[in-house]
C-alpha cells in the first residue's frame, strides 16, 4: 500500500510519498465563488482580500461555526480539510499516513484532525511527535562509543505561524525521548513578520513621507518580500530592498542591528529559554531558521533540514504499519519516545505504547494528587498546596484525560502548563517550578 509522511507546521505544510516527491504549502486559504484556494496562491492575496483569506484555521483547529456568509465552510475544520486533501492529492493520494505533529496540537484537535483524514480517505498508522522526528537523527552523534554513553539533551525549537513550541529531547542510552515541553502562544512567525513589516513602513513614512499600509497592494508587497529578506541577514548585516508604489519604485536599507533591537522584547521569554540551555545544546527546526538569524548569540546553534522530521518517520513506518495490522485499532497515541536498537547502525524502534501520563504534582520533595482540585497559594516567597478548590489561589489544577487543565487561575498569576500531562514535564506558576510524576497505588 502506498505510504506518505505529512508534517503539520502552517508555515510551511509538507508532506512527502514513498517515491521520494515532496509538497509543501504555507497554511493560507482563499475562499472564492468556486471553493477554496489553499498554500501560497492565497498567501498572495491575504493581503489584498483580508476579508476572504484565513490564515489561523490550523492554530484554531476546531468546528465553531465561523461568522457570515461561508459557502465552503462551516468552520475552521473544513478550511483545513481542503488543505489536506490538497497534500495529498498532490502526493499521489496515498492509502497509508504518518502524520507528524507538535505539541501545540491538543488532545482534542489531534482527534478532530484523524476525522478529517479518514474522511479523505487515508489510512492514519502513526502520530510522531515533530519535535521527536527531528530530533531522533541525532543521537548517534550526541553518544558516545559502546560503554562511554552520557545523557544529553538539546532544546527544539519550532515555528508556526501564530505560536512556538519548545521541547527537550533527552538522549539516554539507548533511547531518545521527550522529557518536557512548553508552547509560546505570543510568539509565531506572523508576529515577526508584522513587527518588521511596520518597521519598514515607518522607514518609507520618515524618507518618502509614503505610508505603504495605506494601500493593500503596498502591504502585500512587503509582506511577499519579507521571508527571503529575513534569510539575507544569515550573511549580510545589512539589506537594500525596493518598495513598489504609485510613486515608483522605494528604496529602503534595513540594517541587521536595528532589527535585533527591535525584535529583543517580542523574542525575549524565548531567548532567556535558550540561555539556560546554551551551554548544552540548541537545535532549530527549519521552520524556525529565522529565530535563530534574529537573535545572533544563536546564531551558529544547529539548523536541522527542511525534511529532516518527515525522513525520520519513514524510518520507522515499517513497525507502524505492524503495529497496526497486529492491534486493528484506530486508538493511536503520540509517540514522544524511540527506542535506538543496539546495533547503531539498525534502524530505530518505536516506544508504541502510550507515554506515561502523570497523576500527581511534585514540589520539594511532596507528591500532590492531580486526580481531584489542587489548589497552588503563592504568597510573597510561600507556597501553598491544598487539595480542594481555592478560588482564591493562584492556580487550581487537574488532570483531565492527558492533560493539565487550570479550574481557576488568578488573573495577576502568570501561570505556564504543558501541553501534554507527561511524566517529567514541568509546569510554571510566577517564579515557581513543579514537576509532573506518577505515583502508583496512591
């Protein structure tokens, strides 16, 4: 049967087939009077038609029915279904999917996006963790020889369009997996975009007193020319670009130092993440290439490849495809371990059985249950954990299937969950870290 790996990252959608031929298209749709038009036939118009293009439907997977008058589309599911069947149309339309997905991807939205793809039709034999696929490469580099191995850890970091994610893979022995994750919502490749797309518009407003945001057409202008003038600045400190206009064409030079100034706030939370691990190891996604050419004290951290992920998961589609012929289920679970075989040179194998999930919250030293409210007080340098629901908490949490959900949280708390309820896995309130455990039999 006919195989073809798909990595879900709206910058740049890609799927690849068993022959070998890639596809990939940014996460933009164009609704028209003849349906929709998906990838960067509509990243051409988003905007010149702001009002028909969509370009969050992936971040906002879900089926809330969207606002005036859509005739091909109820719903953010149904702009992401004409993507998917775009891919894989292009791709052959294969029988048998791998899917490759990051952790800003839910529970629920991972479910509701099998549905889609089974009403396609495709086979779904396995779902990779992205960060993991990109990752599982390295380990023979990070070991050792036979005997001399040492634990060792990279920071992933990967770019959407509107969030990141990042994630540390721990290399141990003879295994690679996820040890802990977090999602920056208020970071993502737009964000950067529209920060530079503003700063050259303030440029031409200085020198030629001409606003191109004024006009639709000035603004699609900068915004298509942007992604290959950020690459530029990985060898140039400093980019002349042009600018058309009613006036003719605009010169304009951004400078690589203005830039680093002007994104330090936006890139800040990110950056001191990657301070704490630079010492170690960063690895960049190429989705997330830019970050690294934007903040220069990364600037020589490891790029991974653009199909790095999607060649990691062909790797290992084999024990997939027995996985699912010996189990006949359609109960598939995110895989966030590998199991390196110890032969170095043999392919890898899959850690198939669900990850484990955690049941209960460590803080010095304490194990707290997660099954029923678990109030967090944090007053000046005290912390306080009571199992009850305290609306006057900084944070009340549960667990809920796999996932950490906060009950309540106080509106002056700064409170950081992750995606997923792992073991190992750290959650954030104000200054104060606590780590996800099991505990069995209580």
């Amino acid at each position: 049967m006919s195989l073809a790996v798909l990595e879900l990252n709206d910058q740049a959608l890609l799927i690849k087939n068993q022959n070998g031929e890639v596809f990939s298209e940014p996460g933009f749709a164009l609704q028209t009077g003849d349906g929709i038009i998906t990838g960067i036939e509509a990243r051409k118009q988003a905007w010149l038609q702001p009002q028909n293009v969509y370009r969050q439907y992936w971040r906002n997977l879900n089926q809330t029915e969207l606002s005036g008058d859509l005739p091909w589309a109820r719903h953010h599911a149904d702009i992401a279904f004409a993507q998917l069947k775009t891919l894989l149309t292009s791709a052959g339309s294969p029988e048998q999917l791998v899917i490759s997905v990051a952790a800003c991807f839910d529970d629920e939205q991972l479910s509701l996006l099998l549905g889609l793809l089974s009403a396609i039709p495709v086979k779904v034999i396995g779902v990779v963790d992205s960060s993991l696929a990109d990752c599982m490469y390295m380990a023979d580099y990070v070991h050792g020889p036979k005997g001399q191995e040492k634990e060792k850890t990279t920071l992933h970091i990967d770019l959407h369009l509107f969030q990141s994610v990042a994630s540390q893979i721990s290399f141990r022995e003879d295994s690679v997996q996820i040890t802990a994750q977090r999602v920056l919502p208020e970071l993502g490749a737009m964000d950067i975009y529209s920060l530079l797309a503003k700063h050259i518009r303030d440029k031409l407003v200085k020198n030629f007193r001409f606003d191109p945001m004024d006009a639709p057409q000035g603004e699609q202008a900068i915004y298509d020319l942007l992604p290959d003038w950020v690459i530029r600045f990985e060898s140039q400190s400093e980019y002349g670009m042009v600018i058309p206009s009613p006036r003719g064409d605009l010169p304009v030079m951004l400078y690589k130092s203005e830039v680093l100034e002007l994104l330090s706030s936006r890139l800040n939370k990110l950056t001191s993440m990657l301070r704490q691990f630079s010492d170690n190891d960063v690895s960049f996604s190429k989705n997330a290439r830019m970050i690294s050419i934007l903040t220069d004290e990364f600037h020589a951290s490891r790029q991974l490849k653009a199909h790095q992920g999607v060649d990691s998961c062909f790797k290992f589609a084999d024990d997939l495809i027995a996985h699912a012929l010996l189990t006949e289920s359609d109960d598939l679970h995110r895989i966030t371990s590998v199991q390196q075989l110890e032969d170095k040179s043999a392919k890898p194998q899959l850690v198939l059985r669900p990850p484990g999930t955690a049941t209960h919250l460590l803080y010095q030293g304490q194990a707290w249950p997660l099954q029923q409210p678990l109030s967090i007080t944090i007053e000046g340098d005290r912390v306080q954990v009571l199992e009850r629901h305290d609306t006057n908490a900084a944070a009340v949490l549960i667990i809920e299937g796999e996932q950490v959900v906060a009950l309540h949280k106080n509106p002056k708390a700064t409170v950081e969950l992750p995606h997923i309820a792992l073991c190992g896995m750290e959650l954030h309130i104000n200054a104060y870290k606590f780590e996800l455990i099991e505990v069995c039999n209580g």
